[in-house]
C-alpha cells in the first residue's frame, strides 16, 4: 500500500507541475502582457519599459522558476484589476466556495444515496425508474439554465429565496441544489450498481437464511459495502465541484472564488486567473489524491500489500 500512495504522490506532483506550467503560459498565449498592460495608446518605449518593469524582457523558463517560486509561497503577484494582492483576493473570497462546495457534495451524497439504495432493492420499479429519469436529466440539464428556473419560479414567482447574494443561509439554497444536482447522477448510478452487485452476493444470501432482520442486512452488509467506491467517487466530485463552481456562482451572483475567475476573465485580469486555474486545479489533485488512497486503504488486498 505503501508504494501505492507514492506511487499517486508522485503522479499527482507531476500533474501539479503540468498544470502550473499551462496557467503560466496563459500570460503568453494572450499576446504580449506589456502591451496589453500598456493600453492601445502606448508608445513602444512605454511598452519597452513596462515589459524591463515586468521582467517580461527575461526567458520565458526564468520567468517560470521565478513564478513558481513564489506560487509555492502562496505569492501570485498584484491584480491588474482590483490593485491588491492576488492571494489576498483568493483567501477573501474562497470561503464562500469552500462553503457552496461542502453544501452541494452533501445535498448529492443525502439524494442520491437514499435513490440509488431503493433503486437496488426494487429493480425496475417506479422508484427505479424515477432514479433513472433523474439521473439522465442531471446529466443533459445545464446548471446555467437549471438555475435560471429555479431562480425564476422560487425567486422571481413565489418569493421565497432571494434570486442574489451570500449573506444568509437562504442565499445559498438554490446555488447548493443547483451544484449538487451536478453530482447526484454518479453517486445515484454508483450506489445502485453496487447495492446489486452485493444482494446478490453470497453472504447476503446466508444472512437472510440466518433469518438476520431485511434492515439488518440492507444497512449494515450490504450499504456497508457498497458504500466505500461511493466515497471515493464524493472526494473526486468535491474537487470537480470546486473547480465548476464558476458558474453557479455567476448566475447567483456568490462572491466567492468562482466569481472572481469570471470577474477577471471578463476584465483580463490574468495574474488572478493564473492563480484561480491553479486553485482550482490543486483542489481536485489534492481530492483526487485523497479518494485514491481512501480507496486503498479500504480495500482488505490493498493493505494487506
């Protein structure tokens, strides 16, 4: 088990750097950072002097080592924006991310897992059936536009939310079903396949001949079971969740991180969204990373290795 998690560290690290060097190269793939820093105005010696101010006139590989340095340190340089430390921006706002991401992965996991369990146990039912339809349509739905319906009927129509804004809990019921929703067909699909797989399992069987009480065996043999790829697939889900949160946030206007990626890709901030691609990147290694060696560590061959 050992040389597995080193194994994934190893990968992960790989990764953290492949994607580093890619939120790098955004300043570059746009064009000229002195010129689009300078203005349409600029002269070429105003450009001349604002890429020296830069250090934009430097090797592109010791521009990396130096930004990577200071990313390390949790240092992204001043928005071109908003003039304040890019960190700075990112630790203001990431709580309200880091609050819709735990709300959402906990709306899905209490959906989905109940669904997904009495899909198993009444195959092709109309529970079942409910399950699929639901698990389809959270898989075709856009989240944009499942959260312009929810905010036009339970905002806009009956008044009961507020359609904007992050300063109560209500503000956060609709973002948190709308990000939740994304999860909920995996999770739902996941369960089921694994509530069948193991009812129809030997232990199972002698366990109901035992006489052991349906709740019993349900619950603690076979949910017990069936549960622990469920787990891991939630921790991946957390990091995709993260990461999407974007737009979630931009339809109910959340000031958090999501919101400001939009804020200055729409404005060209690119410091911050180098920065922002990194956040969000290193959320989901780091879940990732987490679900692979959850999984190890429950699997009785893998620590037993």
């Amino acid at each position: 088990m050992l040389i597995f998690i080193l194994k994934r560290l190893g990968l992960a690290v790989l990764v953290a750097f492949t994607v580093s060097f890619i939120s790098f190269s955004l300043l570059f793939m746009a064009g000229d950072p002195a010129a689009a820093l300078a203005g349409e105005t600029a002269s070429g010696e105003d450009i001349e002097s604002i890429r020296k101010l830069y250090g934009f006139d430097r090797p592109m590989l010791v521009q990396y080592g130096d930004w990577l340095i200071s990313a390390l340190q949790f240092n992204f340089g001043e928005s071109y924006y908003f003039r304040l430390p890019v960190s700075s921006l990112i630790v203001d706002r990431l709580g309200v991310t880091m609050t819709l991401g735990v709300c959402g992965i906990t709306f899905a996991l209490l959906t989905a897992v109940p669904l997904g369990v009495a899909a198993a146990i009444r195959p092709n039912s109309i529970i079942d059936r409910v399950a699929l339809f639901l698990s389809v349509a959270g898989q075709a739905m856009p989240s944009f536009w499942f959260g312009l319906i929810l905010i036009v009927i339970f905002a806009i129509q009956l008044g009961w939310l507020p359609p904007s804004g992050a300063s109560t809990p209500a503000h956060f019921i609709m973002p948190t079903i709308v990000l939740g929703y994304y999860a909920m067909p995996a999770i739902m699909r996941l369960t089921r396949a694994g509530m069948l797989d193991v009812l129809s399992s030997d232990y199972i069987r002698t366990a109901r001949a035992k006489g052991a009480p349906e709740g019993r065996v349900l619950f603690r043999h076979a949910l017990r079971n069936a549960i622990i790829p469920v787990v891991s697939l939630a921790a991946v889900q957390m990091g995709f969740m993260l990461g999407g949160s974007i737009v979630v946030e931009s339809i109910f206007a959340l000031h958090g991180a999501g919101f400001l990626a939009w804020e200055s890709i729409a404005r060209n901030d690119l410091p911050t969204v180098q920065a922002l691609i990194l956040v969000f990147s290193m959320f989901y290694i780091v879940f990732t990373f987490l679900a692979d060696v959850l999984n190890a560590w429950l699997d009785p061959r893998m620590r037993s290795s």
